[in-house]
C-alpha cells in the first residue's frame, strides 16, 4: 500500500514511511520536473519514482536490520555454524 501511495503522492508517501528529507527533496523535485516536464514528458516520472525507490530501499534496511539483530540475538542458522 505504500509503494501506490509513493506513486500516487511521492511526498506524502515519504512523510509516512518516515523519509522527511526524502519528502522535502521530492516536492523541490516535483516543481522542477513540473516546469521542465512541459518539454520533456518523460521528467513527469521521476518525483514517483524517486518515491518509490526510496521507500523500496528503506524497507530493505528495515528487513536487513531485523535480521542482523536475529542472527546476533538467536545465533546463525542451524547449517552455518560448523
């Protein structure tokens, strides 16, 4: 639900995945794509994309993080650790 909320409305989706720089960052971009996408259509994409990337990555960190803190908390898996 986030990854359409990043589409949708990049900076809102930000704000809600906890990315205030990443939002604040996305509205400069959104009015600079919006004055130069009237030339270059394509420059329309790039405040989501943006978005979504970045929501993507932060996940990543999340899941990343979580798993460390597993592997340090319970020990490797039971195939790793001869």
């Amino acid at each position: 639900m986030i990854y359409v909320l990043a589409a949708l409305l990049p900076p809102l989706g930000l704000l809600l995945n906890g990315q205030p720089f990443s939002a604040i960052f996305n509205v400069l971009l959104i009015v600079f794509c919006a004055i130069f996408g009237l030339f270059f259509h394509i420059l329309l994409l790039v405040p989501s994309a943006h978005a979504i990337i970045a929501v993507h990555m932060k996940r990543e960190e999340r899941r990343h993080r979580e798993m460390v803190e597993a592997v340090r908390r319970y020990g490797p898996p039971p195939p790793y650790r001869y």
